[in-house]
C-alpha cells in the first residue's frame, strides 16, 4: 500500500512539471526503476528496493535547474506530508 500511495505521489508532482510517464527501459530497466516520468529537461524514476522506496531525479546538463531543485524539494516535501517526515530522508549519495 505504501508503495502505491509513494508512486501516486510521484505521479502528481511530476505532471505538475510536465514531465510524462514512460516505460524504464535498457539500463534503467536494469537498475530495476519501476515507473519514471520524462521530460525536455530530465526524468524522475521510482523503485522498491531492500525494503525502502528509492527515487532518483537526473537532469540534463551539468548545471542544476532551478526547475529540478523545486521538482526535487516539492517531492520531498509531498512524501513528507503523506508518511510524515520521519519516515522520508533525502539520499545520502546526491552529486556523487
């Protein structure tokens, strides 16, 4: 249940910035993401992995957008509000 409602959650913040879902495939596939959302400026990918809910924003470019960093602080912020903040962190390996 908690994995559909984090999906669901993925889902509403991503249309919100007009990123579309589309099929993990090749090496995204392999990484076992489950659902992702493409758009101009990157992706969003979600999967389920030794117990825990895992996403992974990736941009394009090297810069990092404002429009990822308010992506990335809303979902944050969206799982927070839905499972509370204790059950929510940031990865510990962003920019590595």
């Amino acid at each position: 249940m908690a994995e559909q409602t984090a999906f669901a959650v993925a889902a509403r913040v991503a249309e919100r910035y007009g990123l579309k879902p589309y099929t993990p495939h090749g090496a995204e596939r392999q990484l076992a993401w489950k659902e992702c959302f493409m758009g101009s400026n990157g992706r969003l990918c979600g999967k389920w992995l030794n117990g825990e809910i895992q996403f992974a924003i990736v941009q394009a470019g090297t810069r990092p957008l404002p429009a990822t960093e308010r992506l990335r602080h809303e979902l944050l912020d969206s799982l927070r509000a839905e499972f509370g903040a204790d059950r929510v962190r940031e990865c510990e390996w962003k920019g590595q």
